[in-house]
C-alpha cells in the first residue's frame, strides 16, 4: 500500500489507478485468506477453521465414505489441530485408519476413532489423576504450618476447608499435558438398556473429545426403575445428562421428572416392529410432558454428546 501511495505522490499513477491496485490487492488477500481456512482434498472441502469460529474442530462422519478417504481427511485434520474425531466407522475402516495413525485409538461399541496430539488419555484419565489426588489429600494439623493456623483462627477464609476441592479454585488444580479445557463438572450418559450403549458411547465418547469428564450409568431403562433410583445422586450432579432409549423411549420423560438438569434425549433404533426404527421413542421424547428435554435424531449420539458439552462448557 505504502509503495502505491508513494508512487501517486510522485505523480506516477493516478488516484483513480491507485484504487484500482488497492482493490486488487484486497481482492489477492481474500483469495488467500480462503485459502487458508479450507483444504481442498478434491472428494472433501475441509473446514480449517472451524475450531476458530464454534471452538471444536470438524468431525468426521464415516458412513458413505471410503476408508482411503477417511485416511486422507483424517491426516490431514492432524497438521491443523491437535485432536480429530471420525464418527460412525467399521471395523474395517478402523483397520486401515489404525495403520495409518497407529497412535488413535478405535472404540468399537461407540464405532469412533479418536486422536489427540498429547496422547488419548483424554478427558477421563484427567479427571482420574483429579480424584486420586483428593482422595490422598489430609489437611495439615494444627502446628503442621502456623501461618495457616493464624489465618484459620482468625477467621479470614471460612471456607478454606473447601479449596481443595477439584475444580473450585482452577489454580489449585492439578493437571496433566493438554488438560486446560477439561471442565470442572461432569456429564451423565445414561441408557436405557445395554443395546442402547453404542449410541450412548457415541455420546460419551464425544464429549470426552470436546473436554468434558463424563460419568456413564447404563442400563437403568424403566423396565427395572429401582437400578436408576441408585445411581440418581450421581445424575443430580451432572451439568447436564444424556438419556439413550430405545423401545418406547420412556426414560426420558421420567428422568426429566427427577433431576433439575438440563436433560439431551437420543432415540436409538432399538426395539420391535412398532418400534419404526426410532420413530416411536423420538414421538414420545417429543411428547414428554416433563420439561427440561432436548431431543435429537434417532440414534444420533454424536449431535447429543455435543450438545451437553456446550451446556457443560457454558457453566
């Protein structure tokens, strides 16, 4: 720009051929700048900047892709960012994938292979490493530190006691490599029956990925509502819950009459002739008369993992 304006200065060009040049040039950057943000792999448009603007980069979803082709976005996601997710991926394509980048790692249930730059210990092993050092934490005893002594009783923080709880004063913590987006709450992935669980994988597996901690409580549908009633301390404390049904997709509606969380309800395929492949339990999460619940597509573990990571992360 500098130098267009020298040259105008000096009577070499005319204003209006200055615009002109500076129009162009702003054009170029654009160009450039689209260029960045995309990677044209010919079969796939890939969205680099993704992460930039929603704060997750792109996922990939396996079925109707070829297993070079998921390969091929999936290596190239890895120089942009420093996890990649691909969704919805056969034994076989895991095969050739984990050839190709034997450092991810495949879970077969939720049929999701999943990679980080710093090691797949993820999410749960973080938060593991948080418990173990809680649970050997012993607060010092009187004379063990005077000065902590002093300041209890003169009673400046009350509440010290609490500080060493995970989470509640994040400089306290203590945290392994890559563990800064890991949140200090939890979600809940609950199914319904065990033939829900690769949905509820799906779900759980993705929120891992997006940097939460999650709790999984399976199979505690309504046919056997007392194994739901033990585990509802550990629902109650969630962000917020996942709820995988099948069947007539019942769970939902009475989990949303139980806890005061917000509440994802995914309708999985599972059940018998009336069941329509999902329709059935997506009318009835669409009908529940308790509030609180979110509904997404049928078998759509992913869309519901996500969704109760952005609740978790807005808290």
């Amino acid at each position: 720009m500098e130098q267009i304006l020298l040259q105008v200065r000096d009577g070499l060009i005319g204003v209006e051929e200055a615009g002109l040049l500076l129009q162009q040039r702003e054009n170029d950057a654009g160009r450039e700048s689209r260029g960045r943000s995309a990677a044209d792999l010919g079969f796939a448009q890939l969205d680099l900047e993704r992460e930039k603007r929603t704060g997750s980069p792109e996922v990939i979803f396996g079925e109707g892709k070829t297993a070079g082709q998921v390969v091929a976005i999936f290596k190239r996601l890895m120089e942009h960012s420093d996890r990649v997710l691909a969704t919805r991926i056969d034994g076989d394509k895991a095969q050739l994938l984990l050839e190709a980048v034997p450092e991810a790692d495949y879970n077969e249930a939720a049929r999701t292979v999943l990679w980080r730059r710093f090691g797949n210990s993820g999410a749960a092993a973080d938060h593991e490493q948080l418990r173990q050092v809680d649970a050997n934490y012993s607060a010092p005893t009187a004379g063990e530190v005077p000065e902590l002594d002093r300041v209890r009783a003169a009673g400046e923080v009350p509440e010290l006691d609490r500080v060493r709880t995970a989470g509640e004063v994040p400089e306290l913590d203590v945290r392994g490599a890559g563990a800064a987006a890991i949140q200090g709450g939890y979600i809940a992935i609950v199914c319904a029956g065990t033939s829900d669980l690769p949905v509820a994988e799906e779900a759980a597996v993705t929120a891992e990925y997006m940097g939460c901690r999650v709790e999984r409580i399976y199979d505690v549908g309504v046919a056997g509502i007392h194994r739901l009633f033990a585990k509802l301390e550990l629902i109650r404390g969630a962000d917020a819950i996942v709820v995988a049904a099948g069947m007539e997709g019942a769970l939902a509606s009475v989990m949303g009459g139980l806890v005061s969380r917000p509440i994802v309800a995914v309708p999985t395929s599972i059940g018998y002739g009336a069941n329509f492949a999902g329709v059935a339990p997506l009318l009835s999460m669409l009908n529940a008369c308790s509030p609180g619940i979110a509904v997404v597509n049928i078998d759509n573990g992913f869309g519901a993992g996500y969704y109760a990571s952005l609740i978790s992360r807005g808290r």
